[in-house]
C-alpha cells in the first residue's frame, strides 16, 4: 500500500496539480485500502480539521499579518535601513544579518512559518536590490528559519522530551550548540556567495548617518521589544506576541507614519487570510495523510524490516537520522515524533546512547525536513507569501541542505556539539 | 484590479458578490483573530481574568480563514503547485493537461464536501458542544463544505474556461504565469 | 482479528500501562491480537473518541473529563472533594460505586459506546512557583486548566486566576511567568518534566484524575459470548494491575522529581487547612447542576452515596 500511495502522490505532484491534490489523493488511496470502499472518509475529514486545530498555529497569521503591515508601511524600510547603515559595507553583510534575524526571530516566536514570513517578508525585496540572486534568498530565508526548531523556545523538543521522558531544560540548551554552528556555516556560505557572484557592497556609513538610522527606527524597534521583551519577560505567550505586533504595526502605520488608511488594512487583512488558507488547506490535508501512515503502522513495518536492533551507536544515530529525513520529507514533524520516537525508544535504551543528544538530532532532522521537498511547511509558506514557483524557491537549496547534512553527520561523531553546554549547566548529567 | 467575473450575466453577478462575501469573511477572520488574542491579553492583564472563549473562538476563526479562503485562492489562481515539467509542455498540451487538472480537482472537492456534509450530520446527531463557548460543534463546521463546494466549482468552471477559450487560464478570471498580483473584491 | 486501542497518554505512563496488559491478556487468552496508538499517534482525545464511535476502533481511552462535550453528566469527576483520597477506598469506590457500575454504561450506550472500566490514575497535585496554604495565597496567581467551565469554576472558587491554556504552551508559558501553576497527577508532573519549571508540588487532596475505557458498541455486541467474555475478563485483569501499579506510584514520582530537583518543595494540606478550599466546593457544584439539570443531579447524588458507602467498608 505505501509504495502504491507515494508513486500516486509523486505522478500527481509533477503533473502539476494543486499540491493539496496529491496528498488528497494520497489519504484517499490510503482509506479506501484500509477500510475497502468510502465508508471511513468522515475520519479522513475530522483529520483535516484536527491538522488545523493546534492553537501554535494561529501565530502565523497574525505574524503574516504583521510582517505585511510593516512592509506595505514604513516600519520594515525603516528596520533595514538601520541595519544596513551598520553591515551594508561588509561582504554579505545584508545575507548574514538575514540568516541571524531568522535564527533570533525563529527562537523566539517557535514558528518557522512566521519567521519565513516576518524576516523574509521585509529583507527579501532589500536582498534582491543588493543584487543577490532570487534563489539564494529564497533558500536562505526557509533555511535559516529552520534553525529556530533547535533554539529554544522548540516545540518540537517539548514534544520529543514529553514522548521520551527527557529533560526539556536539558534538550533546550544541547539545541543551542548546533544552531549556533548552522548559523556561523550559513554564514560563511553567504559570506562565499557574495563574494563569488561579486554582489556588491555599500559604501561604508558614517557613524552621524547611522545615528540617523537608528532615530528614524527607534518607533518600530518596540517590534523586537515587544517579541523579544514580551515573550522572555513572561507578558506574552509566542500567539499573542503576534497578536500584540499586529496591534502596534497598525497603530505605528495608520497613526504614526499615517502611511496607511482603513482601506489598506481591509487588503492587507484579506491577502492575509489568503495566504493562511493556501498553506493550511495542506497542513490540514497532510494530517489527513499523516493519520493513514500511523494508523497502517508503515513506519513500524519498514523499520523492523530495516533491523534497527542489530546496529551499534553510530549505527542507530544514522538510523534515526534517516528515517526522521524521510519522514519529515511527506509528513508534519510533530506527527513524525509522535509516531518514531517510541519505535525507536527500547534501542536507544539499549545501546546506551544519551537520550539528549538523541532529541537534539532528531530535531536537527526535522528542522531539515521541514525545508526539503517535496513537502515542507516553510517551502510552502515561502510560495504563498513570496509567490515564487515551487522549483524557483527549492532550486537553490542544495548547499543549505548539504551543510545541514554535514552538521548532522558532525554530530553523530562528535555529540560534544550539543552536550558541551548541557554538561556545563548540568554537571550532574555528565557521562 | 477590481475583480470581474468572467461569467456571463446573473451568474457573474452571482459569483462577484460570492467572492465579496469570501473576501470579507477572510479579511474579518484575521482581524477578529488579531482583536480576540489582544483582548484576552488585556483580560488577564488588567482584569486578572483570561477570556475562556479565546483559544476556541481562535480554532473557528481559523476554519473559516481556511475553508472560506481555499475557494478564494481558487478564484485567484493562486493554490500552491510544482509546474516545473507542466510549464515545460507546448501549449495544446498544457491547455490539455489544465483542464484535466482542473476536472479532477473539482471531483476530488466535490467529493470531500459530500464527505464533510456528512461529518457536520453526524456531529449535530452525537449533539457535542465546545467545552468553554457551549456551542454545538457542527455549527462552526458549516463552512467546510461551502467552501470545498465553492472551490470545486471555480476548478470545474476553470475547466470550462479553458475547454472554451485560446489561452491557458489558471482560473476562470487569471491566465498563466505566476506573477500577476491578486485581483482587488 | 486485529484489533485497536488508542488513548491518550505515552505508552509507560497509567493509560499506556493499562493498554499493555489489556492487550497482553487478550493476546494471552484468545486469538486477537491489539495495535496499541499512543497520544497524538491518531488524534487528540476528541478525535480518537469519535473514531472509536465510528467503529474505526475497536477500543479507547478517554477520560470523563474531555467526555463532556459528549456526555455533560461525566464532568461530575471535576467537582472537587467528590472522590475518596485513601488508595483503598478509592479502589474499593471505583469497584463497586452504582454511578459508575451502572448509571454511566447507559449514558456512554447513547453515544454507540461499551464502558468497560473507569479507574483512578493518580490524586491531582498543583505546581506552582510559590509556595500556598489558602486560597488568598492564590490571589493573582494564573494557574492553567484545561478548557473546561468547571475547572475555571473551580480555581475561581480556590481564590486563583484560571487561565485556560492549550498543554503545548503550558511549559513554556510557566517558564517565561505567564502562568504561575498548573495541576496533574504527580507521574505526569514527572513525566512531562512540569517540575523543571515551577518549585512547589502542592497536595490539596481535591481530585483524582480518572479515565475511562470504552469499546466500540456495535463492535462488541457482534462478539461471540466467549470474547466478551475475554475482554471483561482482560479489563478487570486490567483494572487489578493498574490499581496495584498505582501503589506508591506517586511516591516513586515523588522521589523521582527529588532526585533530579532536590530543591523541589513538596506539600501536603492537612484537613484543616484544606477546609477552605473543601468549602469553595459548593459553587463548582452549583455549576455542575446549572450545567446537567436533572440527570446531573442523579449522577451526583449517587456519586455521594456511593463514596459513603466506600467509607464505610474500607475505614472500619
Ligand atoms: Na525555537
Ligand atoms: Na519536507
């Protein structure tokens, strides 16, 4: 049945349907196998509103909402013109000042989504006028916002420690290391990028223009205040911090730079909406798929086929990287650990491996999945916003994948990346 | 751009103020949302008292957003899909392969908002309510299949359209090509 | 036949133990066999439970509490003060209680459901960041429940501030200091690390949680007599394992969260100190039959008597 349904879901998808068809099409074939004719699609229904129905969801339209007030008004310019009075002289200094926004805003907003959207939105336009390529941006920005899944704030730690019973602190500070080492590698590939494609570079700004700079942004500067502020300072959770941005963008807008009139807000709310609808008509469609996968147990079967518990150390780490790869390629990675975290519990037990350094590749997994085709929420997002062709916004990804991959491997061999800083802020742990 | 329906006559009228409604309830969906989140903030803030209703107001909004705004993109031509091998086709064959998309595509919606017709049945007979907004569950479920219907019928007359007319359409009212900005409602 | 079960907690925490014999012993005693779905592997609570009234499973686990929605009488397991606190009483409650044996198995009937067994999963202890004694401890402290009127109730009636909050923000909103508390079993406390981001377990004796499993209705009238048979038979064996796993359960939790906090603060309410909170009871149950009308009542009533009947034969 698995191989059936993903050849259908593959055919469909380069044809060129609506990518909600193929994976439609996918649940469908799925249920109609499972229970032998249409009787069970209510379930395939209820799965779709269930997809739909996580209250972390609503933080990306309200941060959609937002990125799209400021970048219609002024706040946005205002932003990266302070930015850019600071970095605009460096080589790829726009570049890494993208991928460093992402990971910050990504850690604390915990959506990948928004973050595409919020820092991608606004730096995407200023890039492209830089004279970076449409591709690399494109990638950049789906890339780096996948490092927010290991920084915390990470639901998908939450979730892996709730499953595995492990220390969430601990999870926390172990995603930091690599995170971090991701960042410094985008960095440097962007750094290479600019100089290879000799992207020129502004001149250098005095420090009476960058005063100027950092005046004319003072008002939206309350927007990192109240994210960052909000959410660290215990006022908001992540969802009303979005909700408090639209607030502020709509007041700074209309009645500060009155750069926009209740007309603007009527459009800028409905491309909103449309741009929600389009990205979670699939997250809703995909739990449908995700629940047939679970409920035929295919990740059981392939795994015990695959013989996970002859493997030593090293071989289970591969093991569990590969299938978390290939299961957030097709399905949603919250669903992914719900399902292969307990399938891979007893040998992780038994081969004695760290269960912290297990949750922190799996979300390094995850956060790679989530940015690799065919399906990835943030590839989604980043079309539906940008309105970019799917092959345009994938193309140029390879090298981010490639680092990530290494990163992985990195990891594998040397699990001090992560557990250097748990073993500091938890010498108990050590060993 | 004013969106103009491409129908003829009442139905065109038909289908303008439909895409008016869509339009506002997306619009109203999001700022209801935005209104609702802030004000439990306020709530729990200033008057020690979180809103009970906000996570599951929340939850229907974002059905409505979805279901209202997935006949919309429709209308729009702006649904998210991998045309790399699609636009590398000659015309004639591209024209081909549309309308087989787009008679697909709207059996598939037909056929879910049957099944999401039923789902909403078999909620109003089990009678669940929402746990804090004491609502009966199937009432914030009625836009589903409205809206799979409204979407499988701009897929079925996208079909039409391009069974009809020389150029390629994505939908009744866009041609080809990715660029175009939305057309205003 | 394959036959599956889904509930909604891991597979080593009170429901997933409960699943495990359950399937054991069916897989013992006759020729099924069970696929067990842990939380979220099919579906959060209400989505699971449908599924098994559709028929799509065979047998589930959902706890009275989330049932409301279905069943409005089964929210009587939050009214506070209502369930016994001695372990044996409370096994000996949930054995023999008539609401539970007898007047529940219709009302779950309605709804195309076999109520198997309810049991106890563990008294309901409350983390906070301070420490409190009275209700006006509580004054201003957000405290998160579940989306539920009688929780709200409830909380507002222990002096706190109810803050209704999806599970998925509850650690990092207490981490960040948007709520100050929040309630569960002390082995879920340890297992979803709730301990990691508050400093006191507080015991106020107020609640036990309880679940319920439930089969396919249509399903088992279908069975031969000897499978019915089997899985009453797996359930009470069941029921006896869990109300045995459950001895010192919270202690071994407790001792489990000590080793990996020490400053961890655990305490206990005495009866004294508990009266106040014992006396807010009385507006959750004024909501409660606000809520259910007549059969609420019934249910209550009942529940009352029953729980004086446990009384009686456990503390003599
Ligand atoms: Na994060
Ligand atoms: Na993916």
């Amino acid at each position: 049945m698995a191989a059936a349904i993903f050849s259908i879901m593959i055919v469909l998808l380069l044809l060129g349907f609506p990518m909600m068809i193929p994976l439609i099409a996918g649940a469908l074939v799925g249920f109609v196998t499972l229970f032998g004719g249409l009787g069970q699609l209510e379930t395939m229904i209820q799965q779709m509103m269930a997809g739909i129905r996580p209250a972390s969801l609503i933080a990306v339209p309200m941060f959609i909402f937002a990125a799209d007030i400021m970048t219609r008004g002024q706040s946005a310019g205002r932003l990266i013109d302070m930015v850019m009075a600071f970095v605009g002289h460096l080589k790829g200094g726009l570049a890494i000042s993208t991928a460093a926004a992402c990971t910050m805003f990504g850690a604390v907003s915990g959506s990948t989504q928004a973050t595409v959207v919020a820092i991608g939105g606004p730096l995407r336009p200023r890039m492209q006028k830089a004279g970076y390529g449409d591709s690399f941006i494109l990638a950049l920005i789906v890339n780096a916002s996948d490092i927010a899944f290991l920084i915390p704030p990470s639901i998908g730690m939450i979730i892996y420690g709730v499953v595995s019973n492990t220390s969430i602190a601990e999870l926390f500070i172990a995603g930091i290391g690599p995170g971090l080492l991701i960042l410094v590698l985008f960095a440097i590939y962007s750094w290479a990028y600019a100089v290879r494609n000799g992207v020129p570079t502004e001149p250098r700004a005095s420090w009476g223009e960058r005063l100027r700079a950092v005046r004319a942004a003072l008002w939206p500067l309350g927007f990192p205040a109240i994210i960052i502020g909000g959410i660290y300072g215990g006022i908001f959770s992540p969802t009303e911090a979005a909700a408090a941005c639209v607030l502020y963008a709509l007041i700074l807008e209309t009645l500060v730079f009155r750069e926009m009139g209740l007309r603007d807000i009527y459009r800028t709310a409905k491309s909103t909406g449309l741009i929600t609808a389009v990205v979670f008509i699939l997250v809703a469609a995909g739990a449908a798929f995700s629940w047939v996968i679970s409920f035929a147990q295919i990740p059981q079967a392939i795994l015990s086929a695959a013989g996970i518990d002859q493997m030593g150390q090293i071989g289970v780490l591969f093991a569990i990287s590969i299938a978390f790869f290939i299961g957030c390629m097709f399905v949603d990675p919250i669903v992914v650990i719900l399902i292969l975290v307990p399938i891979f519990a007893p040998v992780v037990a038994d081969v004695g491996l760290d269960p912290v350094l297990v949750g922190t590749l799996i979300t390094l997994q995850v956060a790679i999945g989530s940015a690799t085709p065919p399906f990835g929420c943030d590839i989604f997002t980043a079309i539906a916003v940008f309105k970019r062709p799917y092959m345009e916004v994938i193309r140029g990804t390879p090298p981010f994948i490639l680092i990530l991959l290494g990163v992985s491997v990195a990891l594998i061999f040397f699990p001090q990346i992560a557990l250097f800083l748990r073993d500091l802020a938890f010498p108990g742990e050590a060993g | 751009m004013v969106y103009v329906s491409s129908l003829p006559g009442v139905l065109g009228t038909f289908d303008a103020a439909i895409a008016r409604v869509e339009s506002a309830l997306l619009a109203a969906g999001v700022l209801l949302m935005a209104l609702n989140t802030v004000a439990n903030v306020v709530g729990r803030y200033l008057f020690q008292s979180s809103l009970f209703f906000t996570e599951e107001l929340n939850r229907i909004l974002i059905v409505v957003i979805t279901f209202a705004g997935i006949s919309y993109a429709a209308r729009q031509g702006r649904h998210i899909r991998m045309s790399a091998i699609y636009d590398s086709l000659p015309s004639r064959a591209r024209k081909i392969l549309m309308i087989v998309i787009a008679l697909t595509t709207a059996v598939l919606m037909f056929g879910l908002c049957w099944f999401a017709a039923a789902y909403l049945l078999t909620q109003a007979g089990r009678g669940r309510v929402l746990p804090a907004l004491q609502i009966p569950v199937w009432t914030t479920l009625v836009i589903v299949p409205i809206g799979l219907f409204m979407t499988g019928m701009q897929y079925l007359l996208t079909a039409v359209k391009n069974a009809i007319s020389r150029d390629v359409y994505l939908s009744t009212a866009v041609l080809e090509g990715y660029d175009d900005d939305e057309t205003e409602v | 036949d394959t036959w599956r079960y889904a509930f909604e907690e891991a597979l080593d925490e009170v429901q997933g133990i409960y699943a495990q014999k359950f399937k054991e012993e069916i897989e013992a005693n006759t020729d099924h066999e069970i696929q067990l779905f842990p939380y979220g592997t099919l579906g959060e609570s209400a989505d699971i439970m449908e599924q098994a009234q559709d028929g799509i499973l065979q047998f589930v686990d959902q706890s009275p509490g989330f049932t409301g929605s279905l069943i409005p009488e089964a929210q009587v397991f939050f009214v506070p003060y209502l369930l016994p606190q001695e372990p044996e009483t409370l096994a000996s409650f949930f054995e023999n209680s008539k609401a539970i044996n007898e007047m529940f198995p219709k009302l779950y009937a309605d709804q195309g459901l076999e109520l198997l067994t309810m049991f106890p999963e563990g008294e309901v202890a409350i983390t906070t960041k301070e420490p409190f004694k009275t209700p006006e401890d509580l004054d201003e402290v957000k405290i998160r429940t579940m989306t539920n009127p009688l929780l709200v109730e409830s909380y507002k009636a222990f002096g706190a501030t109810p803050t209704p909050l999806p599970w998925g923000e509850v650690y990092g909103a207490l981490q960040t200091n948007i709520i100050q508390g929040q309630e569960n079993p002390m082995f879920f406390i340890e297992s979803t690390k709730m301990y990691e981001v508050t400093d006191y377990v507080t015991r106020i004796g107020h609640n036990n949680f309880t679940t319920a499993v439930m089969a396919n209705k249509d399903f088992f009238e279908d069975l031969s007599d000897e499978d019915r048979q089997a899985i009453r038979d797996a359930a009470d064996a069941a029921f006896a394992h869990i109300i045995d796993y459950q001895k010192g359960l919270t202690e071994a939790s407790v001792e489990k969260i000590r080793e990996a906090k020490p400053s961890m603060t655990f305490t206990t309410l005495s009866e004294e100190e508990r009266q106040p909170f014992r006396d807010a009871a009385s507006e959750v149950e004024a909501k409660f039959l606000e809520m259910t009308g007549d059969s609420g009542k019934e249910i209550l009533d009942q529940m009352k008597e029953d729980l004086k009947t446990a009384e009686d034969a456990t503390q003599s």
